[in-house]
C-alpha cells in the first residue's frame, strides 16, 4: 500500500502541476505571438504611411517646382526681354547702366548662365538702379551687326547710352556679375579741385609711371564739355590707367594733357572736346604705350 504523501503520489501530483503550468505557458507565448503579428501588422502599415508620405510630399514639391518654373518663364522673372526695336530705347533710358545678356535659344552655356543672371540682377536691385536686360539674338539681328556679337552668350555694358565694354567669359557667375557691375558704376574720372595740389602731386605721379606703362590722362576745365568728355573716356578705358580732372586751369594748359615718365613724352589734345574725338585720340595712345618695351632703371 502506499500512503498519500509518498514521493509516487508526490510525483503524480507535481506532474499535473507541471502540465498546467505548461498550459499556462502556451497561453501566454500564443498571446504573445498574437500580439507580436499584431505589433509587424501595426509597423507595417505605419511604414506603407511614410512611404507614401514620402512619395506624396515628393510628388508636391515636384509639382510646386514645376509651378515656380513657369511662374518663372510667364514673367516673374525681373529680367526684360528686349528685341532691336526695344533695345536702343532701354539703353538710352538708363544712363546710370544696362547689362545686355545676348543669348540663342539652343545655347547650352546661354541656359546655364540664365539663373545666374537673375540672381545676379536681383541682388543688384537692392543697391543700384542699374538694369539688366535679356536680348534673344533671334530677334535682335540688327544689334547683333551693329555691336558686332558673334558668340553666345555675350555681356555688353552699357552706360550713358554708350556701348563701354564687351565684358570677360569669365564674368558669368551671380557674385562675378555684381562684382564687376560694383567696379564698373566706381567713378570713372578723379576730381583735383585744386590746382596747387595736382603740381604738387605731379613729380610723385611720374615716379610710379615706368617705361611700359599708359600715361595717366589730366583734363582741365577750361571748357565745360571736357569733363564729360574725360568722364566717357574714363568709362571706356576703365582698368587701364587713371582719369584725372583738374577745375583750375591756367592760361597755358590744354583741354587735355597725356602724362607719361618722361615730361618730354606727354601729349596734349586741344581738338573738339566731344566725347569721341577725345577716344579717337586717346586709343592709339594708350595702345602705343602699351606696346612699350619696358624700360630700363
């Protein structure tokens, strides 16, 4: 006979524990297990939602750059359009400057420098009334001729009604075209109001010249129209010597007088004091002297 309490019944009784407890326990995995499918299913779904999220959000930036772009392209642009028609009177209208961009439409580079030119032309509105224009050379053939454009794009600075410069290949960034607007609007012509000062600047003026070097071209204001005339001059020539402009004059002094090293070698203009006659007289000077061998100290 064996007693209740023997290790048998013992064994018996802490076998049916066990199962329940087992059972207990394959509850608990398979509501786990429920609750984990359930948990992917939820990470599931919520991952689907951010993807199209994502692809939705894309999908509206796309379309609002697309918006931006022809916003762009129906005149939100500040940049004008002008035809050889339009052209002359722009120009004549802005006499503090216009930058002309001469483009085609199948131009790679032409494309390329577009936004750089906007951006370019805004940047320069918040500080100056310069203008920058854009003209399709399609349209314009008769510019095209008279300024003598024959590759795309092309800068054209104008300023005064007159065309100064054909601007560099390497001005075609934003900052590079502020740049250079920034030097181009700098005074062109240095004011001497008295004439004591320039004779005594003159000996210290000479000493920097050397052999090579273009001379530095002086007005004197014995009539009214040299000074504009200098002033263009020093606009047209700008970057290749200084444009100085004494009020004195005495008695003895030219309309204009070219300064070399030498005293000897100075040139004096007392032609007819338009605007182009002093530039006529000028560019073999100035391209005489630059062709100068330098000379020896």
């Amino acid at each position: 006979m064996v007693k209740v309490g023997t290790p048998l019944r013992q064994r018996k009784v802490h076998n049916h524990d066990k199962n329940g407890e087992d059972d207990a326990d394959d509850e608990i995995l398979n509501e786990f297990a429920a609750s984990d499918r359930s948990r992917k299913l939820w990470l599931l779904i919520i991952a689907v939602l951010v993807i199209l999220n994502v692809v939705l959000g894309g999908f509206h930036i796309h379309k609002r750059v697309k918006q931006w772009q022809a916003a762009a392209q129906e005149g939100d642009s500040i940049i004008k359009a002008l035809t050889d028609e339009s052209l002359p009177l722009h120009v004549a209208g802005h006499p503090n400057g216009t930058l002309v961009n001469f483009h085609v439409p199948a131009c790679t580079y032409c494309k390329k420098l577009a936004p750089e030119f906007e951006a370019a032309a805004r940047e320069l509105q918040k500080v100056c009334d310069t203008s920058l224009v854009s003209v399709d050379a399609t349209l314009a053939p008769m510019a095209l001729k008279q300024y003598s454009v024959t590759r795309f794009p092309t800068l054209l600075w104008f300023r005064r009604g007159e065309l100064l410069k054909d601007v560099s290949p390497s001005v075609r960034t934003a900052s590079k075209i502020v740049e250079f607007v920034d030097q181009a609007l700098q005074p062109a012509v240095i004011d001497f109001g008295s004439r004591s000062q320039f004779d005594e600047a003159v000996p210290q003026l000479r000493s920097v010249l050397r052999g090579e070097s273009q001379p530095v071209i002086v007005g004197f204001g014995r009539e009214p129209n040299v000074y504009e005339a200098l002033q263009q001059a020093g606009e047209k020539f700008r970057g290749s010597t200084a444009f100085l402009f004494v009020t004195e004059a005495h008695a003895e002094d030219p309309s204009i007088r070219a300064y070399f090293r030498d005293p000897e070698a100075d040139q004096e203009y007392n032609g007819n004091a338009g605007s182009q006659d002093v530039q006529n007289w000028l560019r073999p000077l100035m391209e005489k002297s630059a062709k100068k061998p330098a000379a020896s100290n």
